[in-house]
C-alpha cells in the first residue's frame, strides 16, 4: 500500500542518504549535506514555502519524495511552462524520486505517481491539470510518467535540473478526471 506523509526534520537523513544515491543524484542535483538539505527543505515544512514535501512509503517502509505545488506560486517555472503549453489557472506540477535503489525498475515510480495525481484531485479542488516536465534524457521516469497515465503534450526547451543536460525536456499532462 502506498502512503505518504508530509516531511519531518527527522526524515533529513534519510533523504540526504537517498540524495547521494547515483541513480537520485544524476537528475536531482542536489546538495546532500545535513545542512544543504536542511536548508532546502525546512523552509516547506515551516510553511514558509508553498509547496508540499511527501514523504512517499509503501507497505509503511519509506520509499521516496514527491513534491507538489502550484505552478502559480512559481513564476520562473510559470513562464517555461507556459512558454511550452497552455497552462490552466490552478495547474500543479509534482518532482518525484524513489530513493531506495532496490526499489527502482519495479513499478513502484508509475503506482506513486499515479496515486500522488489521483489524491491531488481531493486535495486540492482548484487544481484542472497536472504538469510535469521531465529532461528527455531521463527516460526512466518520462516511461514512469507514461505508465501512471500521464500524456506527452509538448517538447520543449527548459532550464535542466543538472546543467549537464541539455534543454530538450518532454512536458506530460495529467487532466482532471470529467
């Protein structure tokens, strides 16, 4: 069974652990010392950023990170978005990672995704639409996108997570059930 919880300072370590993971490290990017990740991720859960920061467990075992939030909140990330698709008032995007290594290539990436967007219909009423753009060269997780039910709506050039990618990224849509 798939659960998630909102992020504690407790779960620090275990996601500076998972941050440090090659196949995590390689498209997160990410400082991954006690500090950096405090840094980061303090701020969501003192409220002071608008976006959310699911600790993602199955089976009661914690498994891996989605992160949720408005595409309004984030006008730099409004504008690429935009700049690709139209893009809905209420618009969400999701970032996502299975921390664990023995957990990726079984699945779990597309039941995560797919039960994240499900719940982001309940929890937030407003929300038409959610997007993700994912580095093209990514292809585990834009097939983990594709598996979970999301649509290919756009290619496009977008600012890379890891700048050692290019800006060729792939934008998916996952539209409000009628």
């Amino acid at each position: 069974m798939i659960t998630w919880r909102n992020l504690e300072e407790a779960d620090f370590g275990l996601l500076g652990e998972w941050l440090e993971n090659e196949h995590v490290k390689r498209w997160w990017n990410h400082e991954t010392t006690p500090e950096a990740v405090a840094r980061d991720f303090s701020p969501t859960i003192r409220g002071e950023e608008p976006n959310e920061d699911l600790l993602v467990s199955c089976d009661g075992v914690p498994v891996g990170l989605v992160q949720r939030c408005r595409l309004n909140d984030y006008a730099e990330d409004l504008a690429e978005f935009a700049a690709a698709v139209p893009v809905s008032d209420g618009a969400m995007i999701i970032d996502y990672l299975i921390g664990d290594p023995d957990r990726v290539g079984q699945g779990l990436g597309p039941r995560i995704i797919r039960e994240v967007v499900a719940s982001t219909w309940t929890d937030h009423p407003g929300c038409g639409e959610v997007l993700v753009a994912v580095s093209a060269a990514n292809r585990p997780s834009w097939r983990a996108l594709e598996k979970a039910g999301g649509t290919r709506i756009a290619e496009a050039e977008m600012t890379p997570d890891n700048p050692i990618d290019d800006r060729r990224h792939f934008v998916y849509r996952f539209a409000r059930p009628a």
